[in-house]
C-alpha cells in the first residue's frame, strides 16, 4: 500500500462549495525518527481547520487538513520511546506538516500520549488540541498552581476550550471559576462542567459585576475583537488576560492604567519552533489522560458525524463555522 486515502483542500472556498474539501489519495507517510504513523480512527474539526482552509490560495497540491486525532499506532520511528504497535493514542498534531484528515498520519512520539481508556476514539479525538490550549493558557502562561485563588473567567465557556479550561481550572487549582454564554443550552453545559457561575458574554461588564462586584483576577478570551475596554473594567489592577485569536489592529493601551498583563497563547508554538520542553505536550495530555480516567475531567464532544469524507467533514466545518456549537465536533471513520 503506497497511497491512502484523505480529504484535502485545494483552494479557500466556502464550505457550501462541493469542492472546499474533496476526496483524494495521498502518499503513506514517511516517518521521521520521533514519528509515530497512527490509523486515524477520528478527528475533531477545530477553528484552525475552518481558519486555514478558508485562507488557501488556489494550488494544484492537496493541503490535508485536521489537527486533533485519536487512533492506533501501525509503526514507530527509530528513536521513539514509551509507544508500541497497538497503543491508542491522542494528540492534536503540528501546523508545519500534514493534517490529521487521512486514515494515515505521522506525528512526532513526543506530541502524542496514549488515549484515555474509558473514552472512545471519537470521545477521545474531540479533546487535545483545546486541552493543550487550556492547559498551557493556565499553567504556562497564567502561571496558575494548585495554590492559586481568585477568580478566573472564562469567555466562551461552552466552546471547545472553554469547556476544557473550566475543568482543569476547577481540578487543579483553588480559584472561583465564570464561564460566559449567551444561550440557555450554554449556560447549562457551563454549570454542568462544574463552573461556579455563568455571565452573559453580551452584557459583559454588568454580568460580571453582578456576580463579581470586585472584578476577577484573571481572564481567558477567544474573542477579543472590541471587547478590550470591557476587559479594563472587569479585570483587575494587576490582573491578567490570556488571548488567543487574531484581532486585527488590537490596541491593548485601556489595560495600561490597571497595569493589567496580556498573554498569547499558540498551542503549535512548540511544535512550529521545535522547542526544548516539546514534549510538555505530550506529558500534559498524559496528566488529562490520567485526570479522564479517574472521573475528575469529561469529554467535551457533542456532536460526532460517522462519515469520514469530504462530505462528512465539510459538515463539521460547516457547524463550526457558525460559532454556534457547544462543546466539539467529531467526524469519526
């Protein structure tokens, strides 16, 4: 078998075009010595997929998409260790090499664990790329422990990190945990993930000051386009903002006045940059695994499509990019 078969972009057309994604074949992929290669069981469609397929110039080689996986490992490079043939495993990739939306994929050992067992591969495949972001958002770049207390609010909290982020917030540390939502179905999936209050992300600066009159120490945001001068009144003097999308021409100069500290957050950094702690990633997903099967943290998918194709992930893409959906979209084979 020299060829598999994926699904791939060619150019950045919207989803409801037959040809933003289609079926293709695709050579097996070669494996470097860290590598992994996995039998893809399922993947999650993330914004990053929605974000670079509709960003593709017109090109005559397919761009496989898709990051988060779950699957089997086939074969492994000659300097990997702690995998065998066999292993379940879960990780959520590289931005700099092939997607994950093939029924083959490699990926470097140590940006891989294995999979929580009481999870299936669908369950599994919704969760690593919003954990790795959640949890180096928290630890990384908030530098959060066990120890810390105060509040932390979560904007989006029923979204793929959110949902996340509200876990480990609420297992691993001592702070008063907010999700925002701006639906019923929303605030339930918060308050199930065990948050300790909801705001409404459209009235922000009221809600929260509702809930906390002193404001909240630190803030996770994947929305901040023109919310900025809220996050002045809500957080803060010396509080802490952690961002991770793409605002254009973002102006951070309201903050100054509380000496408030904005954070970025890229969960490919290390993998983009091939950074010495690289394997932190696959050692966190290690830790969730662990926290997964000792009941302490659940599975933020919601809604799984059983068709591994062209068809069946521009249907996902097509729900994500509405920025309706509570919790994750998983496309399974």
């Amino acid at each position: 078998m020299n060829t598999v078969p994926a699904v791939a972009a060619l150019d950045g057309l919207p989803v409801s075009d037959p040809e933003s994604l289609v079926d293709v074949t695709v050579p097996v992929p070669g494996l470097r010595p860290h590598d992994l290669l996995v039998d893809v069981r399922a993947v999650s469609v993330n914004p990053v997929d929605v974000k670079v397929r509709a960003g593709l110039e017109k090109q005559s080689t397919p761009k496989v998409l898709g990051w988060d996986a779950a699957g089997v490992v086939q074969a492994v490079g000659e300097a990997v260790e702690g995998f065998a043939v066999g292993d379940e495993v879960w990780y959520a990739g590289d931005l700099t090499r092939p997607g994950s939306n093939a029924h083959l994929h490699a990926v470097d050992a140590r940006i891989a664990s294995r999979k929580p067992t009481t999870l299936t591969f669908a369950e599994a495949a919704a969760m690593p790329l919003t954990t790795i972001t959640a949890w180096e958002a928290l630890f990384d770049r908030l530098q959060l422990n066990t120890d810390s207390t105060g509040t932390l609010l979560v904007l989006a909290g029923a979204g793929g990190v959110g949902s996340v982020m509200v876990q480990l917030a609420k297992q691993l540390t001592g702070l008063t945990v907010l999700g925002s939502a701006g639906k019923p179905e929303s605030e339930r999936w918060v308050r199930d993930l065990g948050a300790d209050g909801v705001v409404d992300h459209r009235d922000l600066v009221a809600s929260v000051h509702t809930v906390a009159p002193d404001g909240v120490e630190h803030l996770f945001t994947p929305n901040t386009q023109g919310q900025v001068e809220a996050f002045a009144q809500v957080v803060q003097p010396f509080g802490q903002v952690v961002g991770i999308d793409d605002p254009d021409g973002l102006d951070l100069t309201p903050l100054k006045a509380k000496s408030i500290a904005w954070h970025w957050e890229f969960m490919f950094t290390r993998s983009m940059f091939s950074t010495p702690d690289l394997a932190e990633q696959g050692e966190l997903l290690r830790r969730t695994a662990d926290l997964v099967d000792a009941g302490r943290i659940r599975t933020t998918l919601t809604t799984t499509i059983e068709d591994f194709s062209a068809a069946g992930l521009r249907e996902a893409h097509r729900l994500v990019e509405t920025g309706r959906t509570v919790g994750k979209v998983v496309v399974t084979r």
